[in-house]
C-alpha cells in the first residue's frame, strides 16, 4: 500500500509518501507560502531536490501542486494518482474525543472542529489540510493519527488539574500532552533495541527539539508526560517559556499592560532559550555563544539539562524503578552536552553513562547506546520517525475498517 503522510500547518504542509509494503520513503517534500503565493519543494528519493513556484491560494492548490509533483514524468515517482490508497494526516490536539486514530467522516471532522479552542495554531491549519486533500482527492480514505492519543492511557491523578471541577468539565480542561506519535516510535523501539520485556518496562522518553516534552512510559503505556493542557508546559523550550509559577502570567500582564491573547503568543514565541538567552531559539546559535564563554548560554544549558533530569527523577519514582533512558528530536540527537549534562548525579538510580561515546556522536543518524555495558539503566538514542507511525497506523485503520465511536458527550 501507498500511503501519503500530510503534516498541514498554517501556510505550509509537510508531506511523505511511503510504500508501505517494504515501509520505505518514495518521495518527500514541503508547500511553503500558501495563501501568499506559493512554493513547493519535492525530492524523489534518490534523485535531485525539485523547486517550483506554484500559486497556492489555498491548501486545496497546495495538495494539487503535490500529486501534480507525484505524478510528474521528470520528477515524479507514480504513475498514475490511483497508486495513493490512503492519506495519514498528523492531528496535534485530539482533545478528549480521540484516543486512537481513525478514518475520517463528517462526525470526525465535526468533532475536530471542537478542538479549535485547546490548539487553534495547529487545529485550523489540520483541517484547511484535510479540507484540500478531500477536494483533491475525494475517493481515497484519510486517517487522523493524533499527538494526545498515546498519552489517554495516564491516571486522572497525572491527567487532573485542581482546578474547579465544573470548569475542568466545561473547557475539557486536563492534561493531554503532545509529541505522542514521536514517544510512542522510540519507547516501541527501545523494547526492541535494548532488549527489554515489553510487559515489564520502565522507560523515560525524551523528546527535546523547539519543543520539548518527556514521557514516562511503563509497561508500553505512558502514565505521565511533561507537557500538559498546552505545549507550553514542561522544560524551556525553544521559544515556550516552560512551567512557571501561574501568578508570573497575571503580574506581567499587569505591569506591561499586556492583553490575554498576546500573553499567550509572548509565551509561546517570545520565551524560553530565545527570550532569555537573546541569541536565538536553535541550540547550534547557543552552543557557539557557550564556547566562546556567554554565561547566559552556559546558564541554558544547564537550566535545561537540569529540567531534564528532575523529569528523570520523578518519573522513576512514578514507575517504581528505570530500565532505560531515550533521547531523540534535534537536540536529543545532535547535542551531546544536553545529553551528558542530564545523565550527571544519576547514578543512584543505577546510570552508568559513557561520556566519551557520547561525545563521538555529534550528530545521531541511527540508534546507539551511550551508556556502560555495566549500566542498570540503558541509555540510548533513537532518531525519532513520526511519518513512519503515521503511514502505519493509517494502513492499518484502512485496512480493517476502523470507524469513528463518538464516546464522548458535551
């Protein structure tokens, strides 16, 4: 089966197309400046990187401009638009309506509207995404593969906020935590890779990128994770501020004269590594100004492996014990001082990491351990794989039919 993974944001889409008969990457590519103008940039694995400025009004031309590319003698890898069995679309909020992915219908789409409000960055530009592919294509199946689905399985005492009960049930107010396609990819994998009984596991996945987030996963099933009713929650991140003290918000609302909606956008866009660093969010910007002896820049990486570890920590103790520690995402792949940095003192809980192997993986391709061969606890990087659990999941919802339960009631 040929499957088309759709990673719609706001003016662009990401897209993948996989055989899923082998799981391998035919073609990939990005539509950039939709609803400006337009471009779209295509690669054919194995060939040339293809550029085209295309009119993309609408994400409805964008998903065009797309199979146009698929299909294109030159630079194309299909012969014909029939050869597409299915779209995967990656969803980011799925609210407490989706726990598993599912093929899309009217019901689907109307329940997705509703978690407009708890992710409008991501939610609106997932359904012009999916609006465009129905148009494009409106006889081949599509499936929704959410971010907060792995993380349905944490306890309402890790999922509750001590919020009032009444407003916690009106604004489907919880925890939901995000990166969820990404955690579960490297906790499956971890089992695989390190050896580990699947029923009887203890892992701490951390996802670090501009966003962050750091699951605990026991037994394959996640009981708590890092970010919470919006990604904001957790470590520093990129440009996210990360937890802080909820009265900071009303105080500098207060003292620069700051309204509610662009309070959230300075705390999203204007925090965190960029916004106390004032060197930029990439950890590659940061990491130049460390070297040449910014103590700002020292600060951040140790406020943020210091974050790291206090998940680590307290996520054991949730488990009741540490088999293993996953790094994956930008920084978790190709930042071995974060890496280095968050597994000092832990030895306690039975880490016996190798720093010096650490160091001679800059930049992680394919899965490696970091840690002794002596060490309790296994520490590994896993290159993360979102699209592939994406392609997977919507062969298989296709595959067996896999319709929408609404089981949630306002």
């Amino acid at each position: 089966m040929k499957v088309l993974v759709v990673n719609a944001g706001s003016s662009s889409i990401k897209y993948q197309l996989y055989n899923m008969d082998d799981s391998s990457v035919l073609a990939k590519g990005l539509c950039e400046r939709i609803g400006v103008d337009g471009k779209i940039k295509h690669t054919v694995i194995g060939q040339d990187k293809w550029e085209c400025n295309i009119p993309m009004p609408t994400h409805k031309e964008a998903i065009s401009a797309v199979i146009d590319a698929l299909v294109d003698k030159e630079h194309g890898c299909l012969e014909s638009i029939t050869e597409i069995e299915a779209i995967g679309h990656r969803i980011v909020q799925g609210g407490p309506y989706f726990s598993a992915s599912v093929l899309v219908d009217d019901t689907v789409i109307e329940d997705l509207e509703k978690c407009i409000d708890l992710a409008p960055v991501h939610t609106q530009p997932h359904l012009y995404g999916i609006g465009g592919c129905r148009a494009a294509l409106p006889d081949v199946p599509q499936v929704l593969v959410f971010d907060t689905a792995f993380h349905q399985t944490m306890p309402e005492e890790a999922y509750t906020y001590a919020l009032p009960y009444e407003l916690c049930q009106k604004y489907k107010i919880r925890r939901y935590g995000f990166h969820g396609t990404s955690h579960r990819y490297v906790s499956g994998r971890a089992l695989d890779y390190l050896g580990l009984d699947p029923n009887n596991s203890k892992i701490v996945t951390c996802h670090l990128g501009n966003g962050s987030s750091i699951s605990a996963v026991k037994n394959g099933k996640v009981i708590d994770t890092s970010m919470g009713f919006t990604p904001l929650e957790g470590v520093i991140m990129g440009t996210r501020c990360g937890s802080i003290d909820p009265a900071i918000v009303p105080f500098i609302m207060e003292k620069e004269g700051i309204e509610p909606k662009d309070m959230q956008d300075w705390m999203n866009k204007k925090c965190g590594i960029a916004g106390y660093s004032e060197i930029g969010s990439d950890m590659r910007d940061i990491e130049a100004a460390l070297n040449e002896g910014n103590e700002r820049a020292e600060l951040i990486y140790k406020m943020l492996s210091y974050g790291i570890k206090k998940y680590i920590g307290s996520y054991a103790a949730a488990m009741g014990g540490l088999d293993a520690i996953v790094f994956t995402a930008g920084i978790g792949e190709n930042t071995p001082i974060i890496r280095e940095m968050s597994m000092e003192g832990l030895e306690f809980l039975g880490v016996e990491f190798d720093a010096e192997k650490n160091a001679a993986y800059p930049h992680v391709s394919e899965e490696v351990l970091l840690s002794k061969d002596s060490s309790r606890v296994k520490v590994a990087v896993i290159p993360t794989n979102e699209e592939l659990v994406i392609a997977g999941d919507t062969m298989e919802v296709v595959k067996n039919n896999v319709k929408y339960e609404r089981k949630y009631f306002d």
